[in-house]
C-alpha cells in the first residue's frame, strides 16, 4: 500500500493556471474523488501524477518524489486510466491488456511467461477470459472500459488514476465498474484518485471527496460535508435538492428551475 | 492451455509459408525474361542480369513495406507510406538536379552521382520535416505537416529546374517511376548495409510500436519514451528507405499496401506485422518485376506502374473479402 502526497502542486498550460497551489494527502488504501464544473483542473491533477503534464511543487508516493522516476519506475508506481481511452479496433483484448506490463519489459525486450501468466490471471479475476482474443472494436463500450481498467490492474501499480471512468457508461456499466475499483482497491490495497461528474456515485464509493473550482480547492472532506447544496449551487451555478439516504448515502438531485407547468 | 496461446504457432505456419511463397517467386524471377528459360548457354545471363535484379526486388520491396509498416505505426496512420516526410520528394529533387546540371560532367566519374544525389536528397528533405515538425511540437500531426510543406516545397523546385531543362524531362519521369532492369550486384552490395541495419533497428521496435498503438499519451502513462520511439523509428525507416530509392527510383504503393494486406489476413501486431511485410514485400516485387519484362517487346513496362497495376486491384480484393468474413 502507497500514499501519495501532493506539496504545493501547480499546473500551467502556457499562461493559464488549471491548477492553483494544491495541497493533498492521500492515506494508503484510500479512495480519494475529485469533483468539481468543467475546467475546475480535476483532469489535470490526475494528468500531473501520471506524467504527462508538467508541474510544479512536488507529487511524492511513499515519500519519493515522482518527478525523477524513469518513466518505466513511474509507470509500475502510478497506472492511468484516461477519459476516453484510444481503443486499437484490431487489437485482441489479451494483447491489449498485456500493455500493462510496459513497464516491466526491457526496451527491445519482449513479455515473460510470468507477464502472459499474469495478464491470464488479471482476465480470469476480472471475468474477462472471454474477450481475450476479440478484438476490441467488437466489444462494446462498457467491455471495452473494463478492459482498460484491466490493463491498469496488469501495471501492479499502487496509485491507480481514475479520469471520468463511469462517463460513457449505463448506469449498470458505471455501477459495475465502480463496483470492480472499489473491489480491487480492497483486495490489492490501491490507493486511488479519480475525477467523477456523478456526484452521487462520487459520494458513494469515495471516502473523501475534493471540490475544486477555477483550479483552487473550494471545500474538501466526506461527501455529507461537501455535497451541500449551498456549496453545489455556488460552484456549479446549480439547482439541486440534497437527500440524505439511512445507510448515509447522499444523493443529488438535479431540480427545475422553471416552474411545472 | 489457454485460449491466446494458440493462435502463436500458427503465425509461425503461415510465416513459413510466406517464405516458401518467397522462394518459388525468386526461381519464377530468375527463369523468365525475353531470353527464355534456364538452359546452359543463358547461365551468364541469369547470373549477370535476372539474380541481381531478383534479389535488389526483394530488397527494394522489403525495405519499402518494413518502413511503410513502420511510419504507420509511429505515425497512427494507415494511409502513411515511407515517402511521408518527404523522403520521396527530396530524392526526387537530387535526382533531378543530377540530370539537369550534372550528367555530362559526371559522365567519366567511377562512381555514378545519381544513387547519391537521391540519397542525400531523401535524407535532407526528412532532416528539414523532423526540424521545423519538432520544433512545432513534435507529435505526429505536426510532423505530417512539416512533411506535406517540405516535399511541396521541393516538388517545386524540381519542376522550376525541369521547365529550364525540359531536354531532361523524359529521364526523370522514368527514374520517378522506378526501374529495377538495370540492376547490377553493385547495387545490391551498395544497398545491402543500409537495408540490413535499418531492418534490424526497425525489428528490433516491433513491442514499442505496439506500445504505441493506444496513442502518445496513454503509451507515455504506460512509461514507453514515445519521442525516443518515433526519432529512431523514423531515423532508421528514411535510411533504409533512401538508400532503395537511390538505386531503384520511386516505386509506389508496395510500402502502403503490403503492409495492409498482411494486417488484413494475417495479425495487426507489429511483432508480426513487421517480419511478415519484410516477406510479403520482398515476395511481391519479386513478381510485380516479372511481367514488366515480357509486356512489350524490347521495352520495358516501369515497375512502379506494374506494382499498382497489380497491387490495386489485389488490394481491393482482399479488402472485400475481409469484409465479408468479419
């Protein structure tokens, strides 16, 4: 199990701050969501950790900071699963999900026996066997999700980076997919980071949630405290009601703003 | 034992047998050709003339379809060719300048100009491309653009020159549209260490440009070095490419197309898109040279204009069949 710090983290792109100074840790084993309007900088967050922006400030896990690792080290430490995933139609799902092992294999090596064998075990667990040698582009979109996570799950990372993962899918697929997370961060010990447009989904599987508007952390804690809305309203120019369920489950609800008629 | 483990073997049975196509193509090239078939008087002229020009086909075709298959992969795009980045223009434009200011004057040198000319020229015009592409950047769309300015900017100054020398018009047309009938073992020996290290550097990046198949940024999460990947990549592919091109000219299409057909009928992973293209490449030159040769009597057919003759139509078969089985 891995914590991940954020000390002070800046993103640019050229003049524009995505991200003003943010400071954030994320305990070993938890589950850490990132709400906020379009543009708020969740996305680039999670792009910062993963690499592929740069930053200023420091992002360390386990102490160290990620911003020296080789980029095969940082991939077997962060695995990324992006917002809309480019999807090789021809390519089968063991291949695809094979990927995951980059970051253990040489640069003109080839995959092991032990990184086939373990990709083997991911689809077994994941009760993906079946797709192992369709290709991709006659999978459906919330098969194809699942796979992609796979291939995250292969990384054997222990930050997983989570952006939009339930946005092109049902409501079954989302529940399905969150439901697979929840799972793998219990058995494995992942440390997670997602960004999520589904408040209420949010405030369920997260165990804190961090609201961020204009790039700046505008309310943090548990989704009671967060999902208010006062808050919602301030930040996302909307009309909610806010219910809170027995179990403590909040759910949002978007309102009319217009009268019924 | 499990369900992907088997299908490795059969690559393997259909990689044999592309070589055993390949073989029976090479004995087809060296026995047919307006001299007739093998007897003893002709040896001399399948040792001297058909061999040569047998093995520079299979090396020109395996070099333009592994470069081809290559450029797609770094570049995500199928409708890529070698010549992208303007490999094709810039040789275009060396041989040009050749046959326009420096044929009589070169007429006596030991060694002939022209191979040169087109090699530097292939290689310079890519070097131009990479240069202005990175430093707009340096993803693929940048570098294609780059590519699409420089080979414009040099097809223009190659028509500039030819309307001041229309004399020379007809040689260019016919270096443009490739020829491999006079074909010499001095060629082979001249291309052969070129070909030989950029195959290996290209075989060698197979996983890397499958790594890469799921986009710049995902394959960067997944800690591949895509920069690193597609300078080598495209370093290697020009190489190889120029030094074919300096010998054999432009011949289109077998670097776009073999490299499709063997993902259409075959496995769209580079580990076995790669190899397999060196064969069906090498296999399908091989015999697009073949008719050329007794098509018209005492002149012969551009091999360029054989290969998408034959290509075409061949690829649009496949593509319908394809479409049917899936």
């Amino acid at each position: 199990m891995s914590s991940l710090a954020f000390q002070d983290v800046v993103v640019r792109y050229d003049r524009h701050v995505a991200v003003q100074p943010f400071t954030d840790s994320v305990r070993p084993g938890e589950w850490l969501c990132l709400i906020g309007p379009n543009g708020a900088g969740k996305s680039s967050v999670l792009r910062a950790v993963a690499g592929l922006v740069g930053h200023e400030g420091t992002i360390t896990v386990d102490g160290a900071p990620l911003a020296v690792r080789s980029p095969r080290r940082r991939a077997a430490l962060v695995a990324y699963v992006p917002q809309s995933p480019l999807i090789p139609a021809d390519m089968t799902g063991f291949d695809y999900v094979l990927l995951g092992r980059n970051p253990y294999i040489g640069y003109f090596g080839s995959e092991s026996r032990h990184d086939r064998a373990l990709v083997q075990d991911v689809l077994e667990r994941l009760d993906l066997v079946r797709f192992a040698d369709r290709r991709l582009g006659t999978l459906s979109g919330g098969e194809q999700q699942r796979l992609v996570i796979a291939r995250a799950v292969a990384q054997e990372a222990p930050v997983l980076l989570l952006d939009e993962p339930t946005s092109a899918l049902d409501i079954g697929h989302q529940q399905q997919a969150l439901e697979l997370v929840d799972r793998l961060r219990r058995e494995h010990g992942l440390t997670v980071v997602s960004a999520m447009h589904d408040l209420t989904l949010a405030g369920v599987y997260a165990d804190r949630l961090t609201l961020l508007h204009q790039g700046s952390v505008v309310a943090a804690g548990a989704a009671a405290e967060v999902l208010r809305a006062e808050t919602l309203s301030e930040f996302y120019g909307v009309s909610v009601s806010v219910h809170h369920d027995p179990d403590g489950t909040v759910v949002v609800v978007p309102r009319r703003t217009a009268p019924l008629a | 034992m499990t369900a992907h483990a088997d299908h490795r073997p059969r690559h393997r049975w259909w990689l044999l047998a592309a070589l055993a196509l390949l073989v029976g193509a090479a004995v087809l090239g060296a026995m047919v050709g307006p001299a007739g078939s093998i007897s003893s008087t002709n040896w001399h002229i399948i040792w001297k003339i058909r061999l040569p020009r047998v093995v520079l086909a299979a090396i020109v075709g395996s070099m333009l379809s592994l470069a081809g298959a290559s450029y797609q992969g770094v570049f995500r795009n199928p409708l890529v060719d070698p010549y992208l980045l303007g490999s094709a223009a810039g040789a275009g434009l060396g041989a040009t300048l050749v046959f326009a200011y420096a044929r009589s004057a070169t007429l006596h040198w030991p060694v002939d100009p022209l191979p040169l000319a087109a090699f530097v020229g292939a290689l310079v015009a890519v070097l131009v491309t990479y240069s202005v592409g990175v430093s707009f950047g340096g993803n693929s769309l940048t570098l294609v653009l780059a590519g699409v300015a420089v080979a414009a900017l040099c097809t223009a100054v190659q028509q500039m020159v030819l309307l001041r020398n229309a004399d020379v018009i007809d040689e260019v047309y016919s270096w443009i549209s490739g020829r491999l009938s006079t074909a010499t073992w001095a060629d082979v020996r001249l291309v052969t260490p070129y070909v030989l290290v950029s195959s290996v550097i290209l075989l060698l990046h197979r996983r890397q440009l499958d790594v890469l198949r799921v986009g710049d940024e995902e394959a960067a999460s997944l800690g591949a070095e895509v920069k690193r990947v597609r300078l080598v990549v495209v370093i290697a592919a020009t190489l190889g490419t120029a030094a074919v091109v300096s010998v054999s000219g432009l011949i289109g299409f077998v670097g776009i197309m073999v490299p499709h057909v063997v993902r259409l009928v075959f496995s769209a992973s580079y580990r076995w898109v790669l190899p397999m293209s060196i064969v069906v490449g090498a296999t399908f030159l091989i015999l697009a040279d073949v008719p050329g040769r007794v098509l018209e009597h005492g002149r012969e057919t551009p091999i360029g204009v054989v290969t998408a003759f034959l290509g075409a139509p061949m690829f649009i078969v496949v593509l319908r069949s394809k479409r049917r089985l899936t």
